[in-house]
C-alpha cells in the first residue's frame, strides 16, 4: 500500500521527517523479513513522489503464519507482564497512602466506583477539620469556607506551619489554599454531579486526599 495512505492509519502525527524515517524504517522491515525468509521477490516501485511509491513481493505462507504466531505469543507475554507490573504498583500504591484514604477509598476503588473514592475521602476531610473547628471555636462552617477560615494565616484554627517566619506563613497560606481547592474543584464536583473519572486520575486525586490527611496529623 501507498504510505501516503498507509502512514495516516498508523502514526499519531505528522511530518516530513516522520514520513520520511518511516519510509526508511518500512523498507528496513521488509529486507529483514526477506533475509527471514518470510517475503521473497521485492521489488521497490516508485511513484510520482518518493511517498507514493510501494512494494510488491511474495509472501511465503508457513514462514509468514509461524512468524505471526510468535507475534501474537510475544505480544500475550507482553500483555501478562505489563498486568503483572500494574499490580505490583497498587500494592505499592496503597503501602503509601495515608491509613484513612486506604480504609475508604480502596473498596470503592477496587470495585470500580474511582469518583466516589475520592469523595469519600474528601468528605473524611471536611467532617475532620469542621470537627475541630467547631470544637475550638463553636463555629459550624463547611467546604471551601471552612478551610479558609480554618487554615487562615492571620488567625488560625489550626496551625500547619511556623507562623513566626515569612516561609511558615507562605506554607500556612498555600495549604489553605489547597485544601479550599479540594473542596471547591474537587469534592463539590462529585457531590453534586455525574462525575466519572478514570483510575489514573483517580490515583493521582487520592496521593492529594492523603497527603491533606497527613497534613492534618502533624497540624498543632
């Protein structure tokens, strides 16, 4: 086939370079495949233009359906051992997690249900910081106001950082921030949504549920 057709099926972008390195490594391929003894008689027919230009041979049946063969039992090794990997790095995964997000988080996650994970433990969070605001102060706030009335630098409830220095202000600062962020882009979605959300992203939400978790742990 024309790789003026071809190319479009089979590369995510393209280039002149990129045509042109495929063209190169297309022909590499069929020599190999020759000297394998999988295609005989090849025989280069050039077109108006070099990416119009194709290649006619033989394919030698037995030699091709073995090679196939080994193409598809390679590809199942492949396939097993990625599975393999994969589940190596969510053992790993949950050792490093904050005991709390495993508790709520891996039975929703395991079977499937990846936004209610993170709510779950979202809401964790919520409940514990408005919990110990209330009891502080007897003020009874929620989401992103509890936070920033909770974290504030100016008169924390509860202190994340050294207030007396510039850095320890600025740390108190940003965690505020974060954990308003979690609770207005994060929590709020799901609660009030349809939210679906893969397990990749989901992975990435629950490391954030958890380090606010620990977070909230070493806070005075």
């Amino acid at each position: 086939m024309s790789p003026i057709l071809k190319f479009r099926e089979l590369m995510p972008a393209d280039t002149i370079p990129l045509r042109d390195n495929y063209l190169k490594n297309r022909w590499s391929s069929f020599q190999f495949l020759e000297r394998e003894g999988v295609v005989t008689r090849l025989q280069p027919v050039q077109g108006s233009h070099r990416w119009q230009s194709h290649v006619r041979l033989t394919p030698q049946i037995p030699a091709l359906e073995n090679l196939l063969e080994l193409v598809k039992a390679e590809y199942e090794r492949r396939v097993k051992k990625n599975e393999k990997h994969e589940e190596n790095l969510r053992d790993v995964f949950w050792d490093n997690l904050h005991p709390t997000v495993v508790e709520l988080a891996r039975p929703r996650f395991e079977a499937g249900h990846f936004a209610d994970a993170v709510e779950a433990c979202l809401k964790e969070i919520n409940a514990v910081v408005k919990a110990r605001t209330k009891e502080h102060t007897g003020k009874e706030i929620d989401g992103a106001d509890l936070m920033r009335y909770t974290f504030s630098p100016k008169n924390p409830v509860i202190v994340l950082a050294d207030l007396s220095t510039d850095s320890g202000k600025s740390e108190q600062l940003g965690y505020m921030d974060i954990f308003a962020g979690a609770m207005t882009g994060i929590r709020n979605p799901k609660a009030h949504g349809n939210v679906v959300i893969d397990e990749k992203r989901t992975i990435h939400l629950l490391h954030l549920a958890s380090l606010l978790m620990y977070k909230l742990d070493e806070a005075k």
